[in-house]
C-alpha cells in the first residue's frame, strides 16, 4: 500500500515536471512568435518556407501537451509519447547546433535572442526531462483505470 | 484456437495523439485571426540581412568575388564572429573584430584603416547579423568602402573554400 503511494507520488510529480515544464516553454513563444520564428532560423535546420510554420505549430503543441499530460487523463500517455518525440528532436537540434558551432540562444524557454548560446546544461537537461517521460510513461502503464478506458474505447 | 490478441493500447495511443497534434493545429491557425499582427505563414529569411544591408546602403558580395578579393589583396578583410570561432578557423587574410567588442577592434586596426580603405565583413552566415552591424560602424566612422559578404563562413566552408 505504502509502496503505491510512493509510486503514485513519483508519478504524479513526473507528469507536473513535464507539463509545467512543456507549459513554461509555449507560453513566451505564442507571446511573440516573430522572435520564436527568428529562433527556428537561427538553427539553420529548416528551409525558410517551413520557419514561419513551424514557429506558430511548436508553442500550441507544446501547450496541447502540458494540458493533455496534467489535466486529461485519456490523453496522458499519448501527451508523454508526443513531449518524448519533441524532446528527442529537440535535444538532436541542440546537438546539431553545438557539433556545427552555431552561436545561438536556444530558445527554450525564452524568445530572447541575446541568450547564452545553447551548451551541454541544454543537452543534459533535456535528457532528464526525457527521461521524466519515460517514467511518466511507465506510470500511465501502470494505471488500472485508464488501461481499462483505452482498451474500452 | 484462439484468434490472436491484439494490443489494444496501441490505437488509442495513436489516436490520441492525432488529437493533440490537431488541437495544437487548431489553436495555431487560430491565434493568426486573433492577433492584431498574424506572423506571416511565409518569410524571406535566407534573404533577410541582404534585404537590410541593401536598405543601409552595403553593397553585398558574392562568393566568386570574395574569391577575387582574398586573391588580390585588394580589401581588409574582417571577421565579425566572436574570438572563439575566428580561432578555429577564418577566410585567409581576415583580421578578428568580433561585433561584441566593436569599439576595441576598431581602436586595435585603427593604424590600418584609412577613409579610402576597402573592407569587406562577415560573420557565419546568413543567419548572422553581426557581420552588418560592424558593417554599419565602420561606415559611421567614416569608411564608405565597406562591402558585406552575408553568405559569410558557412558558404566560405562548404563551397571547400580554403580556410586558415
């Protein structure tokens, strides 16, 4: 009984981490995504017809998937896996960047340009953050009551 | 026999996430009608720096005729980028003047700049505005010969040009 608390708490204390988290991150970025979409750019990963795009679809997502980890049961391992994709593409660009030399910020949690440029904090905290997920994600395995629902539906 | 079990967590998974990533859509395509100034869902951003040095009046220089310059010797070359990455390598002949520290730079090759002095600048790429911004305070000071190579280092690398 005591050892399901435990569990319930280290799961539960995952999923805030990656949704307040995932929440941090969208919120400056919709505030002004002429500055995100100069962020995009500044990785030079994106031909410039997919920059602009990508800068308005990455926050909303990101918001979609805090609220969908928190607050919606139903969707929570499904929020997990997409926060665990975009954490993996995101920590490759950080990579990319870094092994390319490319001084940028890297707007994470910010749209300002002026930030350090990215470093291995970046690509260590990343990884933590994923490996959040993958807990969160064994956590959302192990509740009775939503495998129940999804094998239902 | 039994017909074989399928994994019923697997469709609602993926369903799920079609949701989400839909409703992120959604809320995306959204917000554009809500905001008094939509981002536009295309820009120029490769030409971006060209499009302001134009506006500022630097002439911008291609890649052959940045062949021609180091050849000749006929400009002073400088590299915009931060010390760190003029370190590890820069166009032949390019002296550092990091943007970030413009005004001790300039103190530094004042001895080789004279007003009819032609300088060509560039920074990593064209990505980079640095390259622009010296470009526009070495004018302010007073050299007009200034001309911007805004494809800058990237270009210089992958076209296998030689570097030093």
């Amino acid at each position: 009984m005591k050892r399901e608390l435990i569990e319930k708490m280290v799961f539960w204390t995952m999923w805030i981490i990656v949704s307040v988290t995932f929440l941090l991150a969208a919120w400056p970025k919709i505030g002004d995504p002429q500055g995100f979409a100069k962020t995009v750019y500044n990785y030079q990963l994106l031909p410039d017809v997919l920059v602009n795009p990508a800068a308005l679809y990455i926050p909303w997502i990101e918001l979609a998937i805090a609220v969908a980890i928190l607050l919606i049961p139903r969707l929570r391992r499904s929020g997990l896996l997409l926060a665990g994709i975009m954490l993996a593409v995101f920590t490759l660009a950080k990579g990319i960047s870094m092994y390319r030399g490319i001084d940028i910020s890297c707007g994470c949690f910010s749209t300002d340009q002026e930030g350090g440029p990215i470093s291995w904090k970046d690509i260590i905290l990343n990884l933590l953050l994923i490996a959040s997920v993958v807990v969160g994600y064994i956590g959302c395995e192990n509740e009775a009551p939503e495998t129940a629902t999804d094998a239902d539906s | 026999m039994n017909p074989p079990r399928t994994d019923t967590k697997n469709l609602p998974l993926f369903r799920g996430s079609l949701a989400i990533m839909v409703i992120g859509l959604v809320l995306a395509v959204l917000s554009q009608f809500v905001r008094t100034h939509p981002l536009p869902w295309y820009e120029e951003w490769s030409a971006q720096v060209i499009k302001a040095a134009e506006l500022e009046g630097v002439p911008v220089v291609t890649l052959e005729e940045v062949d021609a310059i180091v050849a000749s010797g006929s400009h002073i070359i400088f590299d915009a980028r931060p010390l760190s990455d003029y370190d590890s390598g820069h166009i032949p002949t390019a002296m550092p003047f990091p943007e970030t520290e413009m005004q001790t730079a300039f103190e530094d090759q004042a001895s080789l700049l004279m007003p009819d002095t032609e300088i060509l600048v560039y920074c990593s790429g064209l990505a980079c505005e640095e390259s622009l911004v010296v470009a526009q305070f070495l004018m302010q000071a007073g050299h007009e010969r200034v001309v911007l190579y805004a494809a800058g280092f990237k270009e210089w690398t992958d076209r296998g040009r030689e570097i030093e």
